[in-house]
C-alpha cells in the first residue's frame, strides 16, 4: 500500500478521499487554487499546495504543476477524483512517465472510452446493443442535420468527450438542429476542449441505469450491482438510488455481466461505471463508460457495506480485488440527493454567494459499518459554514445519502433529512429535492429521465408567498429579538430600568400593540401583534389568532397559533430573517416604511444573473425584439444560460461583448420600450 498519495481535486470528492486514506494510515497532500486557499479539503491534507489562480485551467486542470507538487512532496500516487483530470489520458500517461502511479485506469482504456463515439464502435463489435445513431468522425453541420433527419425526430445530440450532462441538448423538430448543434458546440468545446458531438435517436421515457463495475491487474473483474440515475434535469443527475427499483434478478446480471465485458474489452483496471438506457419494456442499450469514480457512488457502498476508493487504492498499489463477484450481496436501499447552490425557480441558475449559515441534518461522514447496516444518514461535503460558492466551480454544497432496510424506509428517512437541512446565502434545490422525495412518481417508482418535465407544475409550483404559520414565526422570532435588543441597551444605559427600553408596544391613546411588514421577494404582507386581557392577538391578511411561544438560543422556535404548536428555526443573517418550517425555507426582511423606492430610471436593463463570460450577443443595436426573444448566452459554471427579452421593446444600448466576463447584477443592455 502506499505511503502517501496526492489528491488532484478539490471539494467535497478530495474530502471523501482524504477520509479513507487516513484511516488506512496512508498520508495526504492536497492541492488547491488561490479561491480555495482556506478550503475544507486543504484543511484535512497533511501537506498542502497552491498550483495557480481560480479558474480551473490555470489551476485543477494544470497536470505540469500538479505532477511537480507530487515529485515535491514525495507522493507516490496521484486520485484524481471526478471531473478535472480524472479522464484525461494524457494526464494518466504523463503519471506513468513520472513514475507515479495513477489511481485510475490505463491510459489506454480512457483514451477507448473517452470518446463516445469511439466506444460505441467498439461496443457495437462486441455485440452490446446500441441505440440507433451516427457514432462516426464526419462534423458537417449540413451533414449531422442529414444524418438527424434520417434517423428521426427527437434527436439528441451529445458531446463526444462530455459528461455531467453538458454539451447535450434534445431536438424535437428540424427547423430547431442547427441552432442546438451550434450551442452543443460551444458547450462542450468550453467544458472538455472538444466539440465533436455525436447523434442519437431520443427514446420516449428510457431509464438511466448504470453498472459499478471494478477490475484488478491480475485479471479479476466484477460487477457491484446497479444505480438508477432517472431523475435528472438539462441531462444532470438530481437523485440516484440502489438498487434499481423494480430490477429483476435475470435482467441485473445481464446488465452486470454485459458491464464486465465491456471493462475487459478495453483492458480496464481500477473503478469504472458503465451507463445503460434502458427502456420501459425491460430492453438496455449502452451508452458510455466512464473511466473513474463517480460522483453517486456512494449508494453503492451504502448497499454493499464496502468502501469503493479503499478498493481503488487496493487495486492501484497492486493487489487483487478483496472479494469474488459470487461473495457480492446486496443489502437495503440507499438514495442520494444532490444539495446544489441553485435556484430552480429560475430555472435552476447556479446560486453564489457565502454559507451565512449551514446545519445538516444529524449524520455521519461514509464509514465502513461495523455491522451489517451502515449509519441511516451520510452526508459527503466539501463546504463548511463561513465558506464561499463561488463561480469558478459546481455548485454542490453537499450530497445526502439514506440507507434504510426498504426503499420505503430510504424514502421516509431522506424526507425527513430534507426537511433538517438548512443553508442561509445561497438559493439551494433543498426543497425541491423534498417534492420530488414526496411526489407520487418517484415514491412508487415510475422513473425515467423525464419524470421532473412531466411533472413540473408539481415540482415546480409557483410562490404562493408566506403562509400564516411562517408569518407567526417571523413575528416572534423578531419581538423576541427586540427584546434581547432593548435588554442589552437597557443594561449599556445610564438608567436601566427606563420605561423607554420597554418594548410592550405601548401606544398613546390606542390599544398596545407592533405593526410589522414583511417583504419576500416583491410581496408585502402586514401582521399586527395586539395586546389583550388574556394574552397577544396575531392578526394576519387571514384572520385573527391567540399567539404565545418560546425561543431558544439556537434560534429555535416553538409557537402557538390558538389551538396549533409550530415548530421552526429562524436564522438572521445580514438584517434578513431566514425561517425554516417543514421542508420549507423562507427568507423575510422588515420593510422599512420610511424608505422610498429608487426611481425606476434603468427600468429597462437586463442584468447578469451571476457572474460569468458572454458567449454571444444575438442581436444589434436598435434592434427591436418581442418579449421573450433570446439577447445574450451567458457562460457560468460551465453551462449556457440564455438571456431573454423580459417585454417587447428595442435595444437602446449594448454593454458587453462576445468573451468579456461580467459580475453578477450588472447590465448588460439597455431594453426601451
């Protein structure tokens, strides 16, 4: 085994490895780039290095700088985690030229999967079924438009080199091709330096379902059961879970058994995932192997009790892989949820900003388990409270794992640790994650990869603003603060026991009473707390309650509502109150009536929903649009973000140019009527 090993990644996967790697005794060395300096991962490592600036290329994706780290430090392996270099054959070669190994495969392996169009040739001469498509090299927008034509609408068009779900777009109609293609093209050239795409036939409600598979140097190779990766949005992973829901025993192994093959067929070594199709009728077509560590992996260990990179660093230094596929069992069900930095509301656009405040639900980082079930909550993250999620990277705060005895158990314990999750200061998918956990597909196991589109207006309800139950604990969660507040400044004051420092809502010639405003979002909602012989009154826009309750130090609240308990936390961060209820988030500030709006003299601007690059600017000028008419791509996160017209008008001013990068909130046109 080895002695020490450097971690090429960052985030939440260089924590998860540093985690094994130090329980095995083995020491670790971190790199990270100059947004990271104070990183959670560089805190764990026992060395640590900076290889550049922020953005990946100058840093992450730097193999010269990462190799002289590791010569420096004397590692004698390199983890490249997920992303990055982890399927970059030219790093894995250049790991073997230095004498260092790479935990990974060989070279030669990426170098025949790293291509999807590649690989697909290869698994079409080994048989594997293959949905219909053109795999080859020719890149003739005029002919990839031919080629989609004759193999029929919808197609999707996918990133040769791609992963993650970027450069793959879904076209419905062939008026549509040439703009997808061109997109898709810009997308994946941004993301993996590449732009050959490939086409295949769009099949209606397929499943995603994916073969954890892992070979040794000494010939072994074995499958470790299935995930299913249905659940997904713009192409990207949002739940997994194992085992596959309904999955046969003969249709597993033909899975499994066809996974195998294709890791042999490409002399493959160390962990892999084979990614399948499968349609509702029990049939699977391949689709792509990816060459490392995936980022769900974790439902796999949850179920099989077994620690996949322990093995990978088992299987790199050389030894055999610790058990036979016939020793292999499955127990339980896991899940997994993605807790990304986003906004679904806005179309899922990347969130950034500092974790003001981050409390996960009670739970434990991945340990092997020492009996025959594993902790019932996991929580794999990269962030801490304090930290930033800044633009130059995913936006995962943290991946939520449930393991129960049934996936009725996985489902209720993942609901219930959904509700517990709490992030200030970034928009999160949290609750989103929740309505999907509840919904009625996902429950009963009706997956397939549209199952958030299908289901989208239960997914994706409109605001209906602060229900009464949040106003309450809003307004006491702020009496009780005005309270702590006149305390301190009675007791800093000259004469402490001033009736001034009272905070009864005393009125002259009126009853006593607070009269408070909350604002969310563009809503204004006016609550009254009065003062009675028997107790304060909430009066809110829906009636009248008795309302009494109890805080603690945590910002926990218990309040009565009549004959209702409610439960809560608010959390106050920068003047705002952030409540959190029953899987809900809310975050309320006080208006201030004194304040008066600005004048709405840049009514019309459009302005960066978060800081990135112009990838094009799509009209001129004094243009004159529709609302709705597309008027700039923006570049964030590695994704494409299209800017529309928010009203018919014409375009007054243009700000920024194609290649510029832009900070969130500024404007990048002028739109007049």
């Amino acid at each position: 085994m080895f002695s020490r090993i450097l971690i090429a990644n960052r985030g939440e996967i260089a924590c998860r490895v540093a985690r094994t790697a130090k329980r095995l005794g083995i020491g670790v060395v971190a790199v990270y780039s100059e947004a990271d300096a104070n990183a959670r991962h560089v805190s764990l490592a026992d060395e640590a290095y900076c290889i550049g600036p922020a953005a990946a290329k100058d840093s992450y994706l730097r193999g010269d700088a990462i190799l002289a780290v590791a010569k420096r430090s004397g590692a004698q392996a390199i983890h490249p985690g997920y992303g990055f270099l982890s399927e970059n054959e030219d790093f894995a070669a250049a790991c073997a030229k230095a004498g260092v190994v790479f935990i990974g495969p060989p070279a030669d392996a990426i170098r025949a999967m790293g291509s999807k169009s590649a690989a697909k040739t290869l698994m079409e001469k080994a048989g594997v079924p293959l949905v219909p498509g053109y795999h080859g090299d020719r890149q003739e927008p005029k002919f990839l438009q031919g080629e989609a034509d004759k193999i029929g609408y919808p197609v999707l068009i996918k990133a040769s080199a791609g992963g993650g779900g970027k450069g793959m777009r879904v076209v419905e109609h062939s008026a549509d091709f040439a703009a997808a293609l061109a997109s898709c093209k810009r997308e994946a050239k941004a993301s993996f330096g590449d732009d050959r795409v490939l086409i295949e036939k769009y099949l209606s409600r397929p499943r995603h379902i994916e073969i954890q598979v892992f070979a040794d140097t000494q010939g072994n190779c074995v499958y470790l059961f299935e995930r299913d990766c249905s659940v997904q949005r713009r192409h990207q992973k949002v739940l997994e879970e194992a085992p596959a829901p309904g999955m046969r025993e003969d249709r597993r192994r033909a899975m499994g058994e066809a996974a195998v093959a294709a890791a042999r067929a490409v002399g493959y070594v160390g962990a892999g995932t084979v990614e399948f199709i499968a349609s509702q009728d029990g049939s699977f077509y391949f689709m792509e192997m990816n060459t490392r560590l995936q980022v769900e992996h974790p439902v796999t260990e949850m179920i099989t009790g077994l620690d996949l990179v322990q093995w990978q660093l088992q299987v790199a230094s050389g030894e055999a892989l610790p058990l036979a596929q016939e020793a292999l069992r499955i127990n339980g069900h896991s899940i997994e949820a993605r807790v990304y930095a986003e906004n679904p509301a806005k179309g899922f656009l990347p969130s950034t900003g500092t974790l003001g405040h981050l409390r996960a639900p009670q739970a434990v980082e991945f340990e092997v388990p020492a009996g025959s079930a594993p902790a019932p909550v996991r929580v794999d993250s990269g962030v801490r409270e304090g930290d930033a999620i800044s633009p130059y990277y995913d936006p995962m705060i943290a991946k939520l794992i449930v393991w129960g005895e049934t996936r009725e158990i996985a489902l209720a314990r993942m609901s219930t640790a959904l509700a517990e999750f709490e992030v200030v200061g970034v928009a999160t998918n949290i609750e989103f994650l929740g309505r999907i956990v509840k919904g009625r597909a996902f429950a009963s196991g009706d997956l397939d990869t549209g199952l958030i589109e299908r289901n989208r207006d239960e997914l994706l309800p409109q605001s209906a603003g602060a229900r009464d139950e949040i106003l309450a604990l809003a307004t006491f969660a702020e009496l009780a603060a005005g309270e702590v507040r006149a305390r301190e400044k009675a007791r800093a004051s000259g004469d402490p026991h001033s009736p001034w420092h009272l905070v009864d809502g005393w009125r002259m010639n009126e009853a006593p009473h607070h009269s408070l405003v909350f604002t969310e979002g563009e809503r204004h909602t006016a609550v009254t707390v009065l003062a009675t012989a028997s107790g304060w009154r909430l009066r809110t826009p829906s009636g009248e309650f008795a309302f009494s309750g109890q805080s603690g130090p945590d910002g926990s609240l218990l309040v009565r509502l009549d004959d209702r308990t409610l439960r809560g936390r608010a959390v106050r961060v920068d003047g705002e109150w952030n409540l959190f209820a029953a899987g809900e988030q809310h975050r309320l500030s006080l208006r201030d009536e004194l304040h008066e709006l600005e004048s709405d003299a840049h009514g019309g601007s459009l302005a960066a929903p978060m800081p990135g690059k112009v990838i094009a600017v799509l009209v001129e000028k004094g243009a004159r649009v529709e609302k709705g008419a597309p008027l700039v791509i923006l570049e964030a996160m590695k994704m494409e973000h299209t800017i529309t017209a928010p009203r018919a008008g014409r375009v007054a001013e243009i700000r920024f140019a194609a290649g510029e990068q832009v900070d969130e909130g500024v404007d990048l046109l002028i739109l007049e009527d």
